[in-house]
C-alpha cells in the first residue's frame, strides 16, 4: 500500500506531527502502518508498513513486518540474559524482563507450549474469567509466573512503540493519532481492556476501528480511487475475515451523500473462535491417526508442538504450485513413548479434504453451527466455536441480518465479497466461499457475488487502521458506523414477591445501534429508582439484529437471539450526602466515548449529582 511516495529520512524531516498510525493488534499478528499525512494528496496515499525488529533466535534479532501474537516465560536456565537483548533493551525494557514475544516466542512456545500465551485478544474479550488476574498459560506448571491476558496485549503495544521509537526518535509514538483495531464484535468491556492496554503501553492517543472496517479501508487506499468503479450504489460488500484464531463477518452497504459513493457498516457477526489455528490442530490430528496406525504413539504435548509444524505444510500445500506432499517432523523430548524424532508426510489431498470438508463444506443456506451437549464441569479455557465449519457460521449470520435485503428475506444478500486474513492466501479457499454463496444467492434468485480484488491478506488491518486515521484528519473517505449493537439496561419491574418467582426484567435501550462514538443520547424520559450507598449489579445487553429501537425503547419480552447479556457491572455508588440504601429518582443518558464504551449517566430529579456507570471490566467476576 503505498502512494508511491520516497519516505524522507530522518535527518530531512522538521515536522513528524504529520504520521498517523495504524496497528493491527491481531490474535496471531500484529503489524504497524503509516501515513504521511503532508505527503498524501487526494487518492494517492504515502504510507508504508514498520519492519518490527524482534528476536527470531536466542541472541538473534530480525526485522520483519509481522509481530507473531505470542508471549513466551522462558525457565530460568532456557534464555541467557543476552539471549533477550533486544535494540532498545538497555532504554524501553528492563534487562531483567521475564518474557520474549514474537517470533522467538512462537519458536520456544512449539517446545514447551506450557510455558506460551497465544490468543491473547480472545481472553482479553472472554467475560468467564477475571481479564486482569494472571491466569495465562491455563495449564501452566507452578513454576511458570503466569500473566493476564491484559499484561500480554501491553507487551505487544510495548514492542511495537519501542520498535518505531527506536526508527523515528524525533516522532515518538506516544504522540502520534494511532488507530487500533479490534473485532467487530468486542463488547464495550473489551474495547475499554485494549484501551487500557495501549495506555498502559504509553498510547495515550488511540481511536478503536472495527477489524472489517480496517480491511475495507485499506482496499479503498490500494485502489487509488479506483473503487468508485468497481462498486455502485446498492451494493452490499461481505466482508469475511478469517484470521489464525478468530472468525468475523461484516456488511458494508454503498449508498450515495451529497452525489458521491458513501458506505456504511451495516451488520457485524460474533466473535467466533474459529480460524486457522483449528485447521492447523484438525492437520496433526490427521497426522496422528497416521502415525498410531503404524504403532506410534504421541502424548499431549507432542500434539500441541505438531500443529506448529502442520501449520507450514498447510501454507505450502495449498498454494498455487503446490507440491504433492511436503514432510513434518514430529519433535520428542526423549519420553518412554517416543524416544526420537518422528518423521512423516502431509499430503496435498489430506490436506484438500480436511480444510475443504471440515472447515468449508458445501452446505445449504438453511444450514446452522450444531450444538452438541455440554459436560457439566470443563477445563478453563476459551470459549472456542464448537463447529468447525465456517460455511454454517457464515449462513447463521447472513439470516440474523435478513432484514438488510427485505423484509420477506430469509438471508442477507451481499453482492461483493472482501475476503481478509492470512486464511484466504489460498485461492482454494476464497472460492469455496464464492462457490457456497454464488449457490445461496442463485436459488433465491439474487446475482451470484464477485470478489473485491487487491487486499493484502496479512497487512491489510494495519494499513486500513493508518488510512483510518488520515481519514479523522478530514481526508479520504470515512465508512460511516457507530456503534455494532444497540444496547440496553435491565430493569426490575416492581411486582409483589412470589415465592420461587424472580421479578421480571425488561432491557431498555440507552445507546440506538450505530450511534457513533463520541455522541451524546438524548436524556430518557422514563425516571428509574437508583440504589446508592450499598452495593448493586448492574445487567446490560446488546443487539446487533434490532436495528430500529430507539433510546427509550422498552422490551418485556425478547425473541431467543435477538438480545446477548453482556458482562455484569458490579458498583458501590457514592452517597452524595443520602442514607446508604436511599432509591434516588434518575434519569438516564448515554453515551458512546471515542473508544466505543458505553457510559450512563444518572441524573437525579433534583440536585447537581450525577453517578457514572462505565460498562467496564473493573469488577470482572474470576
């Protein structure tokens, strides 16, 4: 991506206040773009990607454009001291820093997987678990000092402003307009934990952009403006993103303001923990089952470091000119089992048929993620998709968001395709999901969709984050949004007790889907009894399908699906002068901060107070 601009060098720049930045804080990557913003004029935009010098060895640094999203707790006799020297190690980081990340950290992590925190980003938005405790690694031995999900998205934000401090000393980081992008489907509790975790790493300054946003924005960027002539108005884009860990969908629809081309986001999908991390485990399942049948047994662990190596086989089997079969080398650590090393192959043909059948398979439109029972007690651990097929996921949420193309719809219709993540470098792939939709879309008649070319599948979030952020400066072209859900606050309804019965509640919509971050809702009508001085809960919810409620909007009932219970709130509100347990008489206004968390405010019939209820994180439950 780039406008074909030279970038100056240091010792020409006088006014580095013109960077805008982007970062791509995934679950498997991060990245960093940038725009010059003095440089840039009209569609043609200067931007480049930082190389992220990182240790891809013990003692070895590397400058790449991708951070591997792995935090690894070495043993104390694993990595020397100048084994973890980094560029900037004497000035940014403690010498004595317990951890490596990166590379060398995915490296080390494939040995001793015990000792790896992976996913950082999915923790961090999992509500089941206290997200600043140190819970991480969950089957860590007692001799691994575990961290929070939270302290391991510091040490990635913190890497990569070391890393673009140490290339652009006269621009540090902390001062420049970041954007940071996360899923489309974070909750307010866990855009506040990244906001806190980019502070925290000395980002004062970000703005959080939805994940398929960024994508779209930086295919808009590529294009040069030639995208005005590959979509019209009535278009309705799908974007598919399908990164190492995690599955997100999008609508964007293309409309016209003031005789120009105008999109918006229409409809975000959940946040499922599906992607390629699963394909990669569903391979050296398969590897397994080879190896048994020929006598050979594998423990746990041997699994775990398999997938790492299953992980490359499958890039090179699906890519264009692919060889038959490549060879995997399955590690030992000299257990009774298995006394050396195993050596096997992966075929191109397993491979075509555990991602195609598995991962993608042809299914109907009617076709929804299938539930098995659950045990009653389960290990800690994410709250992964218990379907793997991605193809029913996409037709679940193509009919939650019906009502996007009529109302007598049965599904969505988007009529172009923006595929994103490193995924869909296989073109196998992108066209099994155009193949499934084209059949979808013909059945009901609809044009079959065509793909968007020219995104950058592992850059592109960066890049679209760094365009987002020149956008805010009043250039380019902005995607209009807000908020993905409309949000709601549980009510008790004052009824006489009955025994066995708990009061009823009923959601009241304080936040209308799409409000956009930053504004203001009008203050409710309706006066509420708040309880002050004692401690309360507090339930929210969210919608992404009610697309029509608007603040003050009352629901007793509630179709299954259409509203999701977002993490509880737990507060002790300040007395201001009233008998702890006094009901004060309030009424409520929301708003939407610049990263997109939602705070009430309660305003009380007579006096100056006013109690603030941020949807946070502060009383997670562990």
């Amino acid at each position: 991506m780039s406008g074909g601009a030279t970038e100056p060098s240091s010792d020409d720049a006088t006014d580095r206040s013109s960077y805008v930045v982007g970062i791509d804080l995934g679950t498997t990557h991060c990245a960093l773009s940038y725009v010059d913003a003095d440089l840039s004029e009209g569609d043609a935009i200067a931007s480049w990607d930082l190389e992220v010098p990182q240790l891809v060895a013990p003692g070895q640094v590397d400058a790449r454009a991708l951070l591997p999203s792995f935090f690894y707790l070495p043993h104390p006799s694993e990595l020397s001291e100048g084994d973890r020297t980094l560029p900037w190690t004497s000035s940014a980081v403690p010498e004595s820093a317990p951890f490596v990340v990166g590379e060398l950290a995915r490296a080390q992590g494939a040995k001793s997987p015990t000792r790896l925190v992976a996913s950082a980003k999915s923790w961090l938005c999992h509500s089941g678990l206290d997200r600043r405790g140190a819970v991480l690694p969950v089957d860590a031995p007692d001799d691994v000092t575990r961290v929070s999900p939270l302290d391991a998205t510091v040490a990635y934000l913190s890497h990569l402003r070391a890393a673009w401090d140490r290339d652009h000393p006269e621009a540090p980081l902390a001062a420049q307009d970041v954007t940071l992008t996360v899923p489309a489907s974070f909750d307010p509790a866990a855009r506040e934990l990244t906001a806190e975790a980019a502070a925290r790493a000395g980002l004062p300054r970000v703005v959080l952009l939805e994940e398929p946003q960024a994508a779209l924005y930086a295919w808009i960027a590529r294009s040069e403006g030639a995208w005005r002539s590959e979509v019209a108005v009535g278009d309705v884009i799908l974007v598919v993103d399908v990164g190492g860990g995690t599955s997100d969908f999008s609508l964007m629809s293309v409309g016209q303001s003031g005789g120009t081309l105008a999109l918006e986001r229409i409809a975000v999908g959940e946040h499922i923990l599906l992607g390629g991390d699963n394909i990669d485990l569903a391979l050296a399942h398969s590897v397994r089952q080879k190896l048994e049948a020929e006598g050979k047994l594998l423990d746990p662990w041997q699994i775990v470091a398999l997938a790492h190596g299953c992980r490359a086989a499958k890039e090179t089997l699906l890519s264009a000119d692919a060889p038959e079969s490549v060879p995997v080398v399955v590690p030992s650590r000299g257990s009774k089992l298995v006394a050396s090393s195993l050596r096997t192959e992966l075929t191109r043909e397993e491979v075509t048929r555990v991602v195609l059948d598995g991962f993608f398979p042809n299914v109907e439109a009617s076709a929804r993620p299938t539930q098995r029972p659950r045990a009653g007690l389960t290990q800690l651990g994410l709250p992964y998709a218990q379907d793997a097929a991605i193809t029913r996921h996409l037709a679940a949420f193509l009919a939650r968001q019906a009502k996007t193309a009529s109302a007598t719809a049965t599904f969505a219709r988007p009529t172009a395709v923006l595929f994103n993540g490193g995924v869909f470098k296989s073109a196998l792939l992108r066209n099994r999901i155009l193949e499934v939709l084209g059949a979808w879309l013909s059945a009901v008649g609809a044009p079959v969709p065509r793909e968007l070319p020219g995104a950058d599948l592992e850059l592109a979030v960066a890049r679209g984050a760094a365009y987002h952020a020149y956008t805010l400066r009043g250039s380019g072209i902005r995607i209009r949004g807000g908020t993905a859900r409309a949000y709601y606050v549980g009510v008790e309804s004052a009824t006489p007790a009955v025994p066995g019965l708990a009061p009823p509640i009923r959601a009241l919509c304080v936040a209308p889907f799409g409000m956009e971050e930053g504004a203001r809702a009008a203050i409710l009508a309706e006066e509420l009894g708040l309880v002050v001085g004692e401690p309360v809960r507090f339930r929210f919810f969210g919608s992404s399908v009610r697309r029509d409620d608007t603040v003050g909007t009352v629901l007793d009932r509630w179709a299954e699906g259409e509203l999701q219970e977002l993490a509880e709130l737990e507060a002790e509100l300040p007395t201001s002068g009233r008998t702890p347990g006094e009901v004060v008489a309030v009424r409520l206004q929301a708003t939407v901060s610049e990263v997109g968390v939602l705070e009430l405010d309660a305003v009380p019939r007579t006096g100056d107070e006013r109690w603030k209820l941020s949807l946070d994180v502060r009383h997670d439950a562990g």
